[in-house]
C-alpha cells in the first residue's frame, strides 16, 4: 500500500510537470519566481481534487481484489483441523438414540391425581354455578336473573334507572367488581402450580450431560456424555400437590373476603340510600304541612286574627326545611356515585329509589354469636390453612433434607494420533460410576435450621389466631351491642314517643285553628314530630348498619326472624 502511495505521488508529480504547472527546475529568480508561485497557490486546489479522485478509485480497486481472493479461498479447500476429519467428513451416525425413562406406576398415578385437581378446580371457576358456602347465596332464581342481567350492560343501565332491590345491587356487583374479577384471576394463577409441580418431577427423572475438560497430554480428548437419574421420594410429589391444594383454598378464602366485603359496603351504602329517600319524604310532608299553615296564617292576619309575625316565623321555618331536602338531595347523590363505584359502573349513572326490605332480628345470642364467628370467620379460616401449608412445608422439607438418590456413569475415551489416521482406535482410558448412598451422605445443617424456622413461624402464626379471635369477640359484641340499643330506640319510637308527639300536634292544630295557642306552640308540636320521625329512621338505619357488620364480623348470613312492632 505504501508503494501504491508512493506510485501515485510521482504520477501526480509527473502529471504536474508536464502541464507546467510546477516546474522542477532547481531555481527561480525575479518575477519569474514570483509568478510560479502565484500559480502554485491558484492551482494546488485543483490538484488535491484530482488526487482524491484517484485515490478513490486505487481503494475501490483493492477492495474488489480483497473481495475476488476471499472467495477463491472459500472455493479452496483448506486443511481441517482433527474433529473436523474424524466427525464431520466421516459423518459418523448416532449409534445410540435419546434414551428413554421408564415412567414409574406409583408416580404416575400421583401425577394423575395431582392434574385432577387443578382439572376440578378450573371446571368450578368456569362454572356458572358459584363456589359454595360463599358469605351471601347467589344460587337462587332471583340472584342467576340479575347475574344473566350483568352481561348485557345496557338492559343493566335500564334497569338501575328503574326502582331497584338489594339482591339487583349484589348481582351486578358480583359480576362486574372489579376486586372480585382479581380475586378470581388470582385462584387461577394459583392453579397453574399443579403442572409446575408434575413437570418438575419429569425433568429430574431425566438424563443429563455433564463435560469436564482433561488433559493427559497425549492427543485430543474425546468425551461422551454422563447418564445420572435421580429418584425422587414418592411423597414427595404428593406433598408439593396438597402443598398447592392449600394455596388454591387460601386463593379461595380471599376470594370470599372480597366477596363479604362488598356485599357489606353494598349493604351500608343501599341502607343508607333508604333512609334518605325516607328522610327526603318525611321532610316534604311536613313543608306541605307548613304551607298550609302558612295559608291559615294570612288568612286570620287579613281579618285581623292573626299577627303578622306568625306568617314570618312560618316562612322561616319553611325556608329551613328546603334546605335540608336539598342537602338530602345532594347526600343521595353521593350515596349513589358510592353505589355505581362499588358495581364498577359510573359515578353519574342514574339510579332508581330503593325498593323497601324486611325488618328483621337476629336470634342468635352474644354465646352463640361467639362460638359461629370462630368458626366461620374467613380471616381466621385463612389462618389455618397457612398454617396447613406451613406444616406441609416443613414435612417436605424433612423428606429433602438429603438429596434424592442419583445413579450415573461417565466416561472418556483418548484417541491417540494414529486415530486421526484411521488406522486404530484406542481403547477406554478412563471411566467412573458414581452411586448415592444415604449413609455416607453429609448432613445440611442449614436445612435443618430452616425446619426449626419454619416450627417457630407455625407457632407465631398459632398466636396470631389467638389474637384474631380475641378481636373478633370484641368486634361481634360492640355490633351486637349497637344493633340492641338501635332496637330499643326503635321500640321507643314507635310505642311511646311518635304516637304522643303526633297527638300533640293534632292538638295544637286544632286549638290553633280555634285561636286558643299561638303559631309558635303550633310550629313546636310540628317540629317535635319532625324531628322524632327523622331519628326514628335513623335508629333503623344504624340497627341495619349494625346488623351487616355483626355478619361481617362472623362471616355468615345469621338467620333471622321479623322485627316486631310492638
């Protein structure tokens, strides 16, 4: 390449000379020198121009020159190394075919019965019939009309615009929630560990390879592949399945802790619903009430019966109860955008007034409150299972606590340089096989600590539920107490205080029109009976609200029988 450069250099030296643009005569004087050099500074330009130019082509030339010897070479055949000669060119066939692993009858049927149960678990959650033993029954005719409603959104929306019930609400909420739809995907990642499990045990029942570079100095090394299999604990298999079968129930037990949940915000939230829709009612009544009062008012002022000041305090209170039906009417909507979020709807979609429900009692006493929560409380079911599947654990950790047994053999063969000939083939030089016995195996201590762990965390967890039942007592006894004392206020509504408040109010209606009281003892007798009939639909409100969270708290639907009117 540098005589190529060199080469060019004179050519463009040459090419110049010619030309007369430089002229290489030793020496210059006057103006001649003077205008040889103007020359060489308008012309050098030109030259570097004409010189790129060739350069380009020189490189073009050598790459293809590169390029026409690499492939005369890739056409030459060239010497091969060694493996080349005695595996390639001889194209030697595979004299033993991929070995084949007898599966084992006893594992076989484990496996079997391990998928049957991810099979089962798949056909429940496909099912259009709901788990069983969920905290509300969905199994009813009404509950599959208002689930099939679910899955035409737009005969939904109609119907919510409609006048609608509690059981409508729970429907729709348990097919579009959206904590219920995780809660479901999560069982069914859950049941993908059942595969996992089986699939595991296949692949360590298979033959590995294992190359281990030698060098004995005396030719090249020829290696063949190690056959090991390993035989797994039978149980151990069974455990890794119950293991996961305890995992899918703990998938179960969310899945209905979603569920109680959102049934009770449902609950609360329609119950709420309800009693400003009642509240609204009782308000209008009584401004009706007033404005008739307001007539009779202006009507004993124009004749000289009335003051003046009696229809004035008529319009106030008026004016006060406008405001708080428009405050009701603002809590309805709210109340209604909470309703729409928990059914994953829109906040704005319109709903229909709540349908009325029964009045109902729990017959259950605080004992037996007690002994149902500890046993139908999904929190504390869930607890157990995790302790089951802890204990699992630990049993199959003790099974591993030495390796499964492994059986192998390996060996190599040197070829010596006469090989490469083909002319003699060397016999085996080295060969090992290789046996687990249990006896001689080291002891993991580092699994034996995990064991322990795992005992102390099982022990914690036993706590744990002691806690949780100590706060479930607490739980089930404060809404207990609550939905008692909302009773006895209901009772006290009803037999004393709405029955003697609406008498008063008759009275002083009467005397009023008769001119025996004034407005103002009128408008106190009405707003008595007012303010009763409020709180007594506030009483039922909380004995409602104290009633869905006594289920709550035991985890059940707890039967019931009428609230009686005493």
């Amino acid at each position: 390449m540098i005589h190529t450069l060199n080469s060019f250099q004179f050519s463009v030296f040459s090419f110049q000379s010619q030309e007369g643009f430089v002229k290489p005569y030793p020496s210059l004087t006057g103006n001649r020198r003077l205008k040889e050099n103007l020359r060489e500074q308008i012309f050098v330009p030109t030259t570097l121009k004409i010189g790129l130019i060739i350069l380009t082509v020189l490189v073009s030339g050598c790459a293809n020159h590169q390029l026409e010897t690499y492939r005369a070479l890739r056409d030459t055949k060239i010497q091969q190394p060694a493996y080349y000669h005695t595996e390639i060119e001889k194209n030697i066939p595979e004299t033993e075919s991929e070995p084949t692993v007898e599966r084992d009858p006893f594992l076989s049927e484990i496996e079997a019965k391990v998928l049957k149960y991810q099979k089962q678990w798949k056909a429940q959650l496909e099912s259009e019939t709901p788990m069983p033993n969920l905290f509300y029954d969905l199994s009813t005719d009404t509950m599959k009309a208002h689930r099939q409603l679910a899955t035409s959104p737009e005969a939904s929306r109609a119907r919510l615009a409609e006048p609608i019930t509690l059981e409508l609400l729970v429907g729709l909420g348990y097919e579009w929630s959206t904590g219920l739809k995780s809660a479901r995907e999560k069982i069914r990642a859950v049941l993908e560990q059942y595969p996992q499990s089986v699939y595991l045990e296949n692949v360590l029942r298979q033959y590995n390879a294992f190359t281990k570079q030698l060098d004995t100095k005396v030719g090249p090394m020829r290696h063949k592949e190690m056959m090991a299999m390993e035989f797994p604990f039978p149980d151990t298999l069974a455990l890794k399945g119950q293991i996961i079968t305890e995992d899918v129930l703990i998938a179960q037990k969310e899945f209905e802790i979603a569920l109680r949940d959102l049934v009770t915000e449902i609950r609360l939230a329609y119950y709420d619903y309800l009693f400003l829709v009642e509240a609204t009612r009782i308000n209008e009544e009584n401004r009706k009430l007033l404005q008739q009062m307001i007539a009779i008012a202006q009507a004993k002022f124009r004749v000289g019966q009335g003051k003046y000041s009696n229809v004035i305090m008529a319009q106030v209170e008026l004016s006060k109860l406008a405001n708080v039906i428009i405050t009701l009417e603002q809590q309805r909507e709210t109340i209604i955008a909470r309703l729409n979020t928990l059914l994953n709807a829109s906040a704005d979609l319109p709903l229909g007034i709540p349908m009325p429900i029964k009045e109902e009692r729990v017959i259950s006493t605080l004992a037996e409150l007690y002994e149902l929560a500890v046993q139908k409380r999904q929190e504390i079911q869930k607890q157990k299972l995790v302790i089951s599947k802890m204990g699992l654990v630990v049993e199959m950790a003790k099974r591993m606590t030495y390796p499964d047994p492994t059986l192998g053999a390996s060996y190599f063969e040197n070829r010596s340089m006469a090989d490469l000939k083909h002319t003699e083939k060397m016999p085996m030089t080295f060969m090992t096989q290789r046996t687990l016995n249990p006896t001689n195996t080291a002891w993991f201590g580092h699994r034996d600590s995990y064991i322990r762990e795992m005992d102390v965390k099982i022990e914690a967890m036993a706590h744990k539920i002691k806690d949780l039942e100590n706060s479930l007592h607490f739980v089930v006894k404060k809404h207990h107490f609550g939905m008692e004392t909302a009773n006895r206020s209901i009772r006290l509504y009803r037999q004393t205080l709405l029955p003697q408040a609406q008498q008063a109010l008759d009275a002083a209606n009467t005397a009023y029109q008769a001119a025996q009281i004034d407005f103002l003892s009128f408008l106190d007798a009405q707003r008595t009976l007012l303010n009763l009939r409020i709180e007594e639909q506030r009483a039922l409100r909380d004995y409602r609200h104290h009633l869905a969270q006594l289920e709550q708290a035991v985890g059940t639907i707890l039967p019931k029988q009428p609230l009686i009117r005493e």
